[in-house]
C-alpha cells in the first residue's frame, strides 16, 4: 500500500468515526447509560485521586 492510499483510508477512517461519534452524540442517551457515564466519571475522579494522594506520600518519604 503506497503512502497515498494510506494517507487517504486514514482520512476515510477519521471522517467515519467522526460521523459515528456525532450520531451518538445527537442521539439521547439512556438512563442507564447515562448512569454509566456518571459512575465511570466518579471512578476517574477516585483514581486520579488516588494517585495524588500516592504521589504526595512519596515525596513526603524522600
């Protein structure tokens, strides 16, 4: 596969899912998706969280 047709199918496969991703988003999401964002937000927020709290305690042992 030349350079060129590579450059265009990952041209092709950009606008595809960019399509997709505006169909989503112009769809609205159920309760229980709506849910699982909500959870997955809060499980981030916990993680990162986490890791400050970790990353403070190492500098405090150093």
């Amino acid at each position: 596969m030349s350079n060129s047709q590579q450059d265009d199918l990952e041209k092709y496969l950009e606008e595809k899912a960019k399509q997709e991703q505006e169909e989503q988003e112009s769809q609205p999401l159920s309760a229980y998706d709506t849910c699982v964002l909500k959870e997955s937000a809060k499980i981030h927020e916990l993680i990162a969280e986490a890791r400050r709290e970790a990353k403070e305690h190492s500098l405090e042992d150093e």
